[in-house]
C-alpha cells in the first residue's frame, strides 16, 4: 500500500539544529522514499512497510546522538507524489 506522510523532527538542546535534522532526512533518502523537505516539515510517500520501517530507522539513529521529538502524520489517502 502506497503512503505519504508529513513529518517533523525537533532536535532538542541543541545549538545547531540544521545537522540532525540533515541526517534524518538523508537517512529516509537512502532508502529510496521520495522526501520533499519543507522549512517546517517534510513530506515523504513510499510502500507503507519501507515508510514506517525508514522513520523508526532514521529516528533510532538519530536518538543514539541526540535527544528529539518526531511527530508524523500519514495517509493512504493523499495523493502520492510520483
């Protein structure tokens, strides 16, 4: 089942903000999920099953380097972006 979800990633305590939340991103990308990234959010669609297996993956490895908070919104309705 195709899905898309809306997902931000609020690095806490940090003075940089902009790596972690690179590594996230990059982390989703090489695993092949279509990530359109916004100033506030991020956008991603893909096979449920890679969908929710690349977000536990990019969020156990940022965890392990920083503390954080991911919110996530997904949908089998919108429209998947091809």
């Amino acid at each position: 089942m195709k899905v898309q979800a809306e997902i931000s990633l609020y690095p806490l305590r940090q003075k940089d903000l902009t790596e972690p939340i690179q590594q996230f991103i990059e982390s989703l990308k090489s695993n092949n999920l279509d990530v359109e990234s916004g100033t506030m959010s991020s956008v991603i669609s893909g096979d449920s099953k890679i969908v929710f297996q690349s977000l536990q993956k990019a969020f156990e490895q940022a965890a392990q380097k920083y503390e954080l908070i991911l919110t996530a919104k997904i949908s089998n309705a919108c429209p998947v972006i091809e």
